[in-house]
C-alpha cells in the first residue's frame, strides 16, 4: 500500500489492488450502497453463505478485468491507450451500481422494470448525477467509463471491446462471479486462469484466439469449454434451484403488489435487500395480502411447486407461453394467477406463475474466437460434441412453474388438475 492507492483483502482473489482514481468511486454513497445489495438475490435461503454483495462482485469485477488487460498488453498484437485502460477498470468498478434489491428477481423473473443495465432513468441517476457522477466526469477516464456504461451504447465500432471486457459473454464480470458465486455457494467449481492468454482484441472485438502459428490448439478448446461447464452448472444449481425460484417470486409478488398499491417503482433506488420487506410493511401495513407474503418470506415459508411444464411441449409453445406469462403482455401473468386462484378458492396473491425467457441459450458460447491467421467463428461454431450438448442442456434448464402459498400447499394436487385445465398440457410435475 502507498499514499496513492490501497489493497483490499478479498477471499477470491486474494489482495485487489485500487489506485486513487478507482478508490474516489469506490468511496461514493452510490458504491457504498452495494454493501446491502445481494449479489444472488433469494440464493442464501438456498445456500446459507449465499449473503456477498454486488460491492464485492465489484471489487473483483475491476480486477478481472485488470487480468484482462494484461493479457491483451502481454500478447503485443494491441496497444490500448492507458486512458482506455483506465476507463475500462473505473467501468468495470462502476457496473452493478444502478441494481435495486433483488434486482434481477424483478427484472428478469417478473418484468416489474427494466433491467438495471438498460434503464436510461437509473443510469441518469446513479452515474450522471450525484457523488459518483461528480467523480467520473471530472476526468477523460471517468466520462469514458459513463460511455462505456451507458445503455444505448456510445462506443465507436472500433472500440467495441471496451464494453466487451467488462460486460460481454465472456468478460471481467462473468471471470469473477464464476468464482465468487461458486465460493459462497460452497461448490467447488474453478477455471484455471490460463484461460488470460487466450483473449485478444479482433476488428475492434474482444476476442478468444485458439490458435498458435496457424495451428488449432485443442487445449485452449477444452479449457473454454470447461468454463462453459462451469457456468452452466451454476446455473443448474443456483440460478434455477426451484427454491430460489419460490422465494423470489414471493418478494417480487409483494413488490407488485405494493406498486399496484401506488408505490413508485423510483422508490427502491435507495433501498437495500434487508430494508426492502421492513419499508413495504410501513408503507403498506394494512393490506393482508402483502403483508401475508413478508411473513411467509421472512420465515422461509416458501410457495410449493403444484404444476410444471418443461422444454418437451416444443419451440413454439414455449415461445407462446414465454411472450404471455414472461414478457405479461396486458397482464395476461396476473390473469391467470387470478384465474387458477378463482377456480380453486384461494386468493391471488396465494398463487404464482413463473416463466422464464425461451431464450436459454449459453450466450457466453457465441464469443468470438480466431481459429486461425483471419478465421473468425462463433466458439459454438467450433464442432464440438461437448459444447453442443452444454447448449441443449441448459436451453433444457426452462421450466414453466405454477406455485401455491404454504396455506394452499395440502391441496397442491387439485390445483394442478386446475392448471391442466385451464392450460391444457399435463402436469410434468
């Protein structure tokens, strides 16, 4: 440590190294605030040591993404001006900062918002104005990181890999979350870092390179594809267990609830995961429904799967249900949550649908790597048996769920003859 910078102890990646630049965004409320926001949602009800924040992501996010550019500066073909390097580390820092609590169960599970990394308003709010705003426009770095951050896009062509780097299929946030996800889960699931000397910078994209004077290495083919397995396990594991599933759509059903109820959506900007429940139970106290759904979720009483269909009812049906229930085109989600609830004799708020996106497809494996001097291909291109059956695994991963309220949980089989009814597939449950 010296007078400029500092090292921060991190359990993953061992000492992290921020100069002063990187320590002034670090130190805003905006970052601070990350402390309280849990980088997996409902996880820890799952896995108890699932509590590390997005502050910590962020932390090793900014050094993945050093790894990065060392990489790319040791392999010689590209000479990234050091303004661009640090624009890409303060980026990286800087790109969880604009997540609410339980900002992806929201986001991506019930489309309550925008996600954080589209939102126009969140970005104006917490990278243009206020402290961190203040700190990143004051210098040529600062304002290139808020370019590379910003959700339309304002990166030249050419410098495509800026964003890349940070947040692309393969890139500095995906190289720490594998890990940190995987540690605090206590799954021993790890990359070997060699996987660096693969990157480069190909047209103005980042870039695997597979090959070593012309010839194709098959090493470095094994060691993505064993990256590839790594993400797809956690995903199997983690992001689809069906009990963090349950337990977020809970706290995503009371969020609607309260925002059906007149609260604005703008008002979770400066929550954190464990105020959340305590402000909708002040602000709401009186209406049973939700109150009812902070009880249950605060004693990890979760909703119970009665109904499911899976990826068997084919392409096309999956595509109808997920532009219904996952993208709630005119409510239609809320609808038939009520409907089912008529039908059986239980309220709505006892009844969830849950419908991921169809389009599960490993996206990480579309990176672009050079197989050889000017022979570019997407690295699920590559002919590998391995790698195909990853992609149909995890595109296997969706499932339809409709779940019940503990109350509802005895009668989870009349139900579900329910939902065959109204839905008309059988129950794969």
């Amino acid at each position: 440590m010296n007078e400029t910078g500092k090292k921060i102890r991190d359990p993953v990646h061992g000492d992290i190294y921020l100069e002063k630049d990187e320590l002034q965004v670090l130190d805003t409320a905006e970052m601070q605030r990350l402390r309280g926001i849990r980088q997996l949602g409902t996880a820890f009800y799952v896995y108890p040591g699932a509590h590390h924040s997005r502050f910590e992501h962020s932390l090793g996010t900014c050094r993945m993404a050093k790894e990065l550019l060392r990489a790319i500066e040791r392999r010689g073909n590209h000479n990234i001006p050091p303004a661009e390097k640090k624009a890409v580390t303060l980026a990286a820092l800087a790109h969880d900062v604009t997540h609410v609590p339980f900002g992806h169960t929201f986001e991506d599970e019930r489309k309550l918002m925008p996600r954080h990394d589209e939102d126009r308003d969140r970005y104006d709010y917490f990278l243009l104005g206020g402290e961190l705003g203040e700190v990143l426009k004051a210098s040529e770095p600062g304002r290139m990181a808020l370019s590379i951050l910003a959700p339309a896009g304002e990166l030249p062509p050419d410098k495509k890999y800026l964003k890349e780097m940070v947040d692309g299929m393969i890139c500095a946030d995906l190289l720490d979350y594998l890990k940190r996800d995987n540690y605090y889960c206590g799954l021993s699931q790890l990359y070997d870092d060699r996987l660096f000397h693969y990157f480069d910078i190909y047209d103005g994209r980042l870039t695997l390179t597979l090959h070593h004077n012309g010839l194709f290495r098959h090493d470095a083919l094994s060691e993505i594809t064993h990256l590839l397995r790594i993400r797809y396990v956690l995903s199997e594991r983690v992001f689809y267990h069906h009990a963090k599933i349950a337990s977020g759509v809970m706290i995503s059903k009371a969020v609607e609830r309260a925002l059906s109820l007149g609260m604005p959506a703008h008002q979770l900007r400066t929550m954190q995961d464990d105020a959340l429940p305590y402000y909708l139970k002040d602000a709401f106290g009186s209406d049973k429904p939700l109150c009812e759904l902070l009880k249950w979720f605060s004693e990890r009483r979760l909703f119970k799967r009665c109904f499911m269909l899976s990826v068997g009812i084919g392409k096309e049906t999956v595509a109808e249900l997920e532009q219904k229930y996952h993208e709630n085109k005119a409510g239609s989600r809320v609808k038939l949550e009520k409907k089912i609830a008529d039908i059986a004799g239980i309220e709505p708020h006892e009844v969830a649908v849950y419908c991921p996106s169809g389009k599960m497809s490993l996206r990480e494996a579309m990176m672009p790597a050079l197989c050889g001097p000017g022979r570019i291909k997407r690295f699920c291109d590559l002919n590998s048996a391995e790698v195909r059956v990853l992609r149909q695994q995890h595109k296997a991963l969706w499932k339809f769920f409709v779940f019940v309220s503990p109350k509802a949980a005895c009668r989870r089989k009349e139900i579900a003859g329910t939902c065959e009814e109204i839905l008309g597939f059988k129950n794969e449950l």
